[in-house]
C-alpha cells in the first residue's frame, strides 16, 4: 500500500463567509482522482471543506488533481482502498466513489470492480464507522440492468444477468449496496445511498470508451462515430455539475436513499451521435459495430425521491452541457488525437450480443 501524500502551497479560492451547509467539514473521497471524484473534490474545496482524496489511480489521473494540490486543505493518499488504508485526522463524511465505471474498464479489471465494490466498499464503510461520519455510496442505474420498469423507479429491483461481462460492475454495485444497508442496520452507520445515470462532462478520460467522451473525440478527429446496435438504445444523460449538485446535497443530508441522480431527458444513442456532430460541425460518417452483450436497450431515472427528499433538479440540457464538453476537449487536441487512434482498436464491440430473449454467455 503507497499512502504517500503530496504537499500543497498555494490556496484554491476560498469562500470569505462560513460554508452553507454550517461547519468546515473534513471529507474523504474515494476514486477522488477520477471524473466524478475529481469534480466532486473541488466543489468541497470551494465551498470550503476539506477534502482526503484517496485513489490508485487505476482509472482515474493525477492531472485531474492539478489545481487542488496547491490547497493546503486538499491531501492526496495514493492507495487501494479494497486493501487495508490508513486516513490520518477527522473524518465528517466518506464519498466512496472508487470503481472503475466505463464498461471497456471494467471488462478490463473484472476483478479489481469486483473488489473495490465488496471489500474497498467495506473499508470506506468501517472508517466512516469509526469516525460516526456519514457515508455515501456511488451506486449506478446499472443495479436495475435491462429494465423491465420504464422510467426506473427506486423501488424496481432491476433485471441483471449475474454471469454475464457486465455482471462484474452490476453485481458489485448490487453488493455494496447491499453491505452499506447491512452497516446502516447492524452498525447504525449513517449510510446515504445514490444511483447515478450516466453522466458526462469535462475530466472525462478521452479513451476510456464511454459514449459521450467516445462521440466527441471522433468527432473532433474526424472519424467514424462507432454506434453499437442500431442505435435505438436509449441513455438519460446529465451534466456533471448537476450530479455533484446531488451528490453533496445527499453528504449534506441524513437521506437513506436510495436515490436517483440523473437528467430524465431521454434520448437514443443515434440522436446523441447526431447532436454531437451538429455541435461540434463535423461530417465524421457513422459506423455501427455490434451490441455489446446485455447492454441495456433503454435507461431514464425517475428523479421524484431526489427532487422531495434533496431537493435537487438538474439544471443543464444536454446542448449546453455538450458544448461544454466539446470545448474542453477540443482545447486538448493532443490527446483527443491520440485517444483516437486508442478508440479505432477493440472496445467493447468485442463482446457481440445474442439476439435478445436468448441468454448470453459469459465470456
Ligand atoms: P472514473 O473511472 O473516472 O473514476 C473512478 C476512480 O476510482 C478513478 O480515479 C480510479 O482510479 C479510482 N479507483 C478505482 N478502483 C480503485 C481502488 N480499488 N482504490 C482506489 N481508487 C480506485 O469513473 P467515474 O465516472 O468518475 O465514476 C465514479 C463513480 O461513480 C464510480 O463508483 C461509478 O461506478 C459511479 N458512477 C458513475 C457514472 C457515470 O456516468 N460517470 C454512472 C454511474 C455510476
Ligand atoms: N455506445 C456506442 N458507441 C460507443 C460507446 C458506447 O454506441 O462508442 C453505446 C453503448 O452500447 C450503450 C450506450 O452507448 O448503449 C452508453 O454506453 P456507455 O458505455 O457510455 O455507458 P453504459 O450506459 O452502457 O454503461
């Protein structure tokens, strides 16, 4: 285990008024160094929280981190947190937001997602138990799998193949939440629970294969928008700022959850390819490359519980949250080249589906 911290020096800008929430609180969050985390990270920062952000860097990036280090109130522990580590001081609040997330990651590290989801989720839970701090888990819309239930209500128990590819993520998911209530049960740990639809934004890794990341780089390249299936799958997609948003109302909260954290507005994978392509002006053509096994052919949140128990509606529509994305990755045009070339390779088309109403295999 590497616990090493990186000394900071120079302050992000910091609130002159006391924090809305109340007090300065000390805040850990786990998977801290990726997309969610690192966003999540420095919204706590400025509203003047501290924040131990505790991460392997196993898909998430130091860079992410860049402007917090210098923040004498940010400590990076770089550690995995499905083995055994030690935070140092105070603890309010654990964000355990550590997993991989995007499916070519985790058909990548099956095992790591099946650990950091049961045992790293035990060791944020005991720590949040040892300081009585309140915990809150990242779980995912993938607990309801290939939904039966249209828009997915809190209360569906969700329709998840235990074997298949993407069962390792899924099942973790379903596991954790699972421990986190046990914990609230037996332990009387203050346990919030969120799911999240898919989410997208700036920091996002350029290669890391998810679609909204996926469509923008090949736009910006150039090249072929790989569409898997015909398209007519469909995601709910929300800005990131709208889910920190929720996600530090739920910190913020004694709300057991769980809760759905996501923008209803529903659209198919064709017509986020087509938006992509109007914001970002380019004639890249379409290429559609096979259906990963068991992906989900439909995902929109009912958000009623998060809108009356946080308070919490997303704010930002996809053309203006697109934009935004697209600016910040056209500003890195070395890396959106160099994702290209990564993205051209075997993703997750790899893993063709069986026609639907057969069961799939795993592989
Ligand atoms: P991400 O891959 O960018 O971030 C995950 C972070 O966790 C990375 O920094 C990674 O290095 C770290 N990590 C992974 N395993 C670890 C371990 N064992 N120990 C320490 N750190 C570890 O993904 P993200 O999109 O930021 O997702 C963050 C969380 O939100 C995940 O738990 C994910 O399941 C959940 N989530 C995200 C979305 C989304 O659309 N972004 C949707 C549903 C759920
Ligand atoms: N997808 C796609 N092309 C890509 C990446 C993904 O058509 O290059 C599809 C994928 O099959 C799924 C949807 O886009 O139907 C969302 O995929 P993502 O990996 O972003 O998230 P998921 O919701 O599947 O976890």
């Amino acid at each position: 285990m590497d616990t090493s911290t990186i000394p900071v020096s120079t302050p992000l800008p910091r609130p002159d008024s006391v924090p809305v929430h109340g007090a300065r609180r000390r805040v850990v969050v786990t998977g801290g160094a990726g997309f969610l985390g690192s966003h999540l990270c420095e919204a706590l920062l400025r509203r003047g929280d501290e924040v131990v952000c505790v991460d392997d860097l196993s898909t998430g990036r130091r860079e992410n981190l860049d402007g917090f280090f210098a923040d004498p109130a940010f400590t990076f522990v770089q550690a995995d947190v499905s083995e055994a580590f030690v935070i140092d001081g105070a603890v309010d609040a654990v964000a355990h937001l550590a997993s991989p997330a995007s499916p070519p990651d985790y058909h990548r590290l099956p095992l790591e997602t099946l650990a950091v989801g049961s045992r790293g989720t035990e060791n944020a839970l005991k720590l949040a138990v040892a300081h009585r701090a309140r915990f809150v888990l990242a779980s995912t819309s993938e607990v309801y799998g290939d939904p039966l239930v249209h828009p997915q209500t809190e209360d569906y128990w969700g329709n998840v193949n235990s074997v298949g590819p993407r069962s390792v993520y899924d099942e973790a998911k379903r596991f954790a939440e699972a421990l986190a209530s046990a914990y609230a049960r037996t332990e009387s740990a203050d346990v919030g629970i969120v799911r999240i639809f898919n989410t997208y934004g700036p920091r996002m890794r350029p290669e890391d294969g998810r679609v909204v990341s996926s469509f923008v780089v090949q736009a910006l390249n150039g090249d072929p928008l790989t569409i898997y299936g015909d398209g007519s799958q469909t995601r709910s997609f929300c800005y990131v700022d709208d889910l920190v948003a929720g996600l530090m109302a739920m910190l913020d909260s004694t709300e057991a959850g769980p809760v759905n954290l996501g923008n209803p507005h529903e659209r198919t994978v064709r017509e986020l390819a087509d938006l992509v392509l109007t914001i970002t002006r380019s004639v890249s053509p379409i290429d559609h490359q096979p259906l990963p096994v068991d992906d989900p052919t439909r995902r929109k949140p009912d958000i009623t519980r998060a809108g009356a128990a946080l308070g919490w509606v997303p704010q930002v529509d996809a053309e203006d949250g697109l934009r935004r994305t697209v600016a910040w990755f056209a500003a890195r045009p070395q890396a959106v080249a160099l994702a290209g070339s990564v993205l051209a390779g075997p993703q997750t088309a790899e893993l063709p589906a069986p026609p639907r109403g057969e069961p799939a295999r795993a592989s």
